[in-house]
C-alpha cells in the first residue's frame, strides 16, 4: 500500500463533483468529507508529519475530518505555516459529517449537507494548492 | 549536471526562454515560482489537451528546467502547476512584483515567495484621500536618535498648532511611548493588542482606548497623541506580537497582515483626525519597516550617518526598487536626513554626507538627462530642495543624555534640530494641506 494524500484528495473530489452533479448527495457529500482529509493530510505530511509503516498519520491525527480541521488550525504554527490555518474557516465545516454516514439511510443527507461540505471541501483543497505553491507539497 | 547559485537563476532562465520563446507563446505569460528555498516551478494558465503543440513545449519546459536548474528544479511531472487546476486563488501571485525574463516580449515572470521582505518591492500608489499626513521614520540601524528626533517633530508641530499622532510601531523594541508617557498616563491597549483583537473581528473596540496625549504638549497650542505596542499592562506581549504578522481570510481571499496594518492607522486617524502622523517604523530591512516605507507613509524621512555601513545598506534597497521598476513611484515620498553629526568638523562631514547620497541617489533614483533637458527627477549636488541635501540633526551631549522625553528644552532642540524642523516645515509645506 502507497498512502498517497496528495493525489486520493484530487480523486474524492472528481468523484464527489460527479456524484453531486447527478443528485447522489449522500455519496457526494461522503467524499466531500474524504477529499477534505486527504487534502489536509498531504500539507501536514508535507510540513513534516511522518507517516507510520502501514502509511498512517501518527495517533492523535489518525482522524478523520470532523475531527481533523480543529487539529490542523492547531498543527500549522510558525511563520511559514501559520497562513495556511488561517485559509480555514474558524467554525469546523465537517462537525456534522461521520465516516459511518455511509451506513445511513438515504435520506439523512441532503442537497444541502453536500453544498456545505463541498465549500469546506474547497477551502482544504486550496490549503493544498497554495502549500504546493509554496513548495511545501510536491 | 550542475547546480546554478541563487543569483544565477534569472540568467538561466533566460536562457531557457530564449530556446523556448516560440514554443511556449500560445501559453501567455508564465509565472516561475521559486519557491521558499529557492527551487523553481513553473504556473501556467490552463492545462492543454494532449494533443495541443503547447503540451508537447510544457513537456520541453519541464525536461529543461530538470536539466538546467539542478536541485534548483521540481522532478519533471511536479515542475509546471496549472491555474485552472488550483483551488487557490492564483490572483495574488499574478498581482505580486515580479521580474520580467525573455526576450522579445515576456516568457516568465519571476516570482520570490518569501517568509519575509516581500513587501519592499510594492510600493502603493496612495489614491485615498486624506486629510492627515503620513511621516515614516526609518532608519537602517538602531541608536541614530530616531526617537528623538520624533519627540522634538512631533513637539515642534504641537507648537505650530498642529494635532500629531505619534505611532510606536517599533514592535520588536518598544520603548518610544514609554519616553513619551509617564506611566499613569499609558493608554490601556496598544498596536499588539489591536491586531489579536481584529483577529477576532474586534478591533474597533479597543481603538479608542489605544492612544494618550502626550504631556509635552499641554501648553501648546496643537497636541500630540501617543499610540503605544502594548498598553499599560502590557499582559502577554510576546504571545501577542507572534500574532501580528498573520494574513487572514476574508470573504473569497486573504488579507495581508501589512493591509491589516493599514487599516489599524486609518481607523487611528478616523478617530483623532490628526494632521500629522509620525510612524516610527522599527529600523533594518524588517517587514514592518516596509509595510511603513512603502505602503503607508507620504513622506519617508531616511535616517542616517556617514559610514560604509549607512550607504551600503540604502544601496541594496535603491537597487531593490530599480529592479522591481517601482523607483519611480517612491522616490519623490524619500528625504536624507543627516543624524548624530558630530560636534567637530561639522561643514566636512555634511559636504562629504551630500556627496555620498548625491551618488546614492544620482545612480539609483534620478533621471538621466541629456544635453539641454530640463524635465525629470534630477538634481544637482547643491540643490537645497533635493531629497540628497541632508535634513541636519546635530549630536548634543544635553539631548544625548535626556532620561526621557517628555518635555523638551525648546533652546536644545532649536540649536540641534532647527535645520531639521525647519525642512520638515518646507516638506509639509509642498504637500499641501497639513503645512503650519
């Protein structure tokens, strides 16, 4: 296995967009989630987070994004980091989102959970870009 | 395969510019990123299709920046990002000072990422309209009587009937209001606190609170106004100052730290209405130091002395404004100012002082004129209006050993400063409005 952060965020977010595009919101809004954690990881990886043998983040930040935003605003300190907190918003997007959410009914998620979590999904993607800009993430 | 330094980079990528020109011309112009430690990757606009000539010249580009740029380069896949694929708004960085390379007409643009200093090469153009007038303090090194001179500005204007604000933005060492305002009258917050308190949508409220009058003042007919880093209880400076230099989002963007600042002065000046307003700007080529140079400021008045060291240090920053072509656009804002001369001597010193910045400015910051021109930015050696001819400060053994500042000896301050109050007179006097 390959953890590969970087580019799984690019792949949850094509598929997201596909599935949102074709009102299969749940699903959508399930890698929206996926997209933003992948995103997030790949710039703490690139800001010096190891990754274990079996490809995973250490304990505390082996979360996934309704609890991995706050961590990140914590995680990113310093002159050269400390910007790329400060492109998330304040409030964590995600504190409704659950990986199990894709054991749930069908109708639990709505278009507007996806919109949401799409926007947020956005702002982690652009934490992305911009560390890649900046050199931080190849 | 080698590795090229630093300042070879450019040189380079001319280079690769020039094999490149035609192939690459569909594509517009290309951003050259180089990044934090100085490795190069390349932005280009929108991601051909495969099939497109220009995916073959981006394939070129990247194979030869790997084999020209060395450990300067991005592996090939990883050396060109696509604006159209970013979800970071690419805006700024097109927006940033960069430097033109290729010929003819432009293939890349340049572009540091910095930790800091980016700022020295933007220098805002001052469209708004207002009605005080901004005064920097700069010097390169500390212990030239910045302050002082400060105090006896702000003083003199006080007298003239002037309202001054009097900022100490010296963050990393504070100190000037401390001279200004006896304890008691220290206001309860200062700059550091209005920048955490924004932070959190804030800051109006503590604006009010931020400045105290100074009681030089009191029997004059102006006043001066003290804005302090850190308030009475200064609380946790450090904790605060590591903040102050934080760009934060709004809306669908970031705003820089140094706008932040911006805005801090003109809600200052919104709340005091002042005439004048007296920045003293930390010394050194510091972000804070630019963002007053060249952002805030209407007037920068350069402190200096006559040494190796002075004139070597103003050179690096002229040849820095050359290189960004925004020479034009600062150079009427800057005045010399000659600080600490010493008692003896003091005719040799100030003609050996002119000529240093003469040349200074001569190579730099003038225009060239040719034979019987008479139109531009240039000046003769002797021109008592030049930004070359030192504003004089002399060193005084009284002034020297003053413990604090909050009253001045007018007599002491005419015989040390007078040629230096009185330019300041004339520079307020040409820029209209806050003229005594």
């Amino acid at each position: 296995m390959s953890t590969d952060f970087k580019d799984a965020a690019r792949r949850h977010w094509d598929d997201a967009e596909l599935l949102d595009n074709n009102r299969r919101w749940p699903n959508a809004d399930h890698l929206y989630g996926f997209a933003a954690e992948c995103a997030l990881k790949a710039v703490m990886v690139g800001l010096g987070m190891q990754l274990g043998p079996d490809g995973k983040p250490p304990k505390p930040h082996a979360v996934h994004i309704h609890q991995l935003w706050d961590q990140f605003l914590t995680f990113a300190n310093g002159q050269g980091q400390a910007g790329y907190a400060a492109m998330l918003q304040q409030s964590n997007p995600f504190s409704a989102w659950h990986e199990n959410q894709r054991y749930w009914g069908s109708t639990t998620i709505g278009p507007a959970d996806a919109q949401a979590h799409c926007a947020g999904a956005r702002q982690a993607l652009g934490v992305l870009s911009q560390a890649r800009q900046d050199g931080w993430v190849k | 395969m080698t590795t090229p330094t630093f300042d070879a980079v450019p040189g380079v990528l001319g280079e690769i510019a020039q094999d490149l020109a035609d192939a690459l011309e569909p594509a517009g112009e290309i951003l050259a990123i180089r990044d934090l430690w100085g490795r190069i990757r390349f932005i280009a606009s929108k991601r051909p299709a495969p099939e497109d000539p220009l995916a073959d010249a981006l394939d070129r580009l990247a194979g030869a920046a790997v084999q020209r740029l060395g450990l300067r380069a991005y592996a090939a896949e990883d050396a060109i990002l696509y604006a159209d694929e970013s979800f970071a708004n690419i805006e700024p960085l097109r927006a940033a000072p960069g430097i033109a390379i290729g010929s003819p007409g432009i293939v890349f643009r340049l572009i540091d990422r910095q930790i800091t200093g980016q700022s020295w090469a933007t220098v805002s153009e001052h469209t708004d309209a207002r009605a005080s007038h901004r005064i920097a303090m700069y010097s390169l090194k500390g212990g030239v009587g910045r302050s002082t001179a400060t105090a006896a500005a702000a003083w003199h204007l006080a007298r003239l009937g002037r309202s001054v604000l009097v900022l100490d933005l010296d963050l990393e060492s504070p100190g000037l209001s401390a001279s200004l305002l006896p304890p008691a009258s220290q206001p309860e917050f200062g700059i550091v606190d209005w920048f955490v308190e924004d932070a959190v949508g804030q800051g109006d409220t503590v604006i009010p609170h931020m400045s105290a009058r100074a009681p030089m003042a009191q029997d004059l007919p102006g006043e001066v106004w003290v804005v302090p880093s850190h308030g009475a209880e200064p609380g946790d400076f450090m904790a605060k100052l590591g903040r102050c230099y934080l760009d934060l989002p709004v809306n669908a963007g970031m705003e820089a730290w140094d706008h932040r600042l911006l805005r801090l002065v003109s809600a200052l000046e919104k709340d005091k209405a002042p005439d004048v307003v007296l920045l003293d700007a930390r010394s050194g080529f510091h972000d804070l130091a630019s963002a007053v140079v060249t952002e805030l400021a209407d007037t920068v008045l350069l402190f200096a002395i006559h040494s190796e060291q002075t004139w070597s240090g103003y050179r690096l920053l002229f040849e820095h404004w050359q290189r960004y072509g925004v020479a034009e656009r600062i150079r009427e804002r800057l005045q010399i100012v000659a600080a600490l001369i010493p008692e003896t001597d003091r005719d040799a010193y100030l003609t050996e002082f002119r000529e240093r910045a003469w040349c200074l400015f001569r190579d730099h910051l003038y225009d060239e004129l040719g034979a019987g021109e008479v139109d531009g930015f240039s000046f003769d050696l002797n021109d008592s209006t030049a930004p070359h001819t030192p504003l004089p400060i002399y060193w005084h053994r009284g002034l020297a050993s003053l413990g604090g500042l909050a009253s001045l000896d007018p007599q002491l301050v005419t015989a040390t400063a007078g040629g230096f109050l009185a330019g300041l007179d004339e520079l307020l006097c040409s820029a209209g409005g806050a003229a005594p």
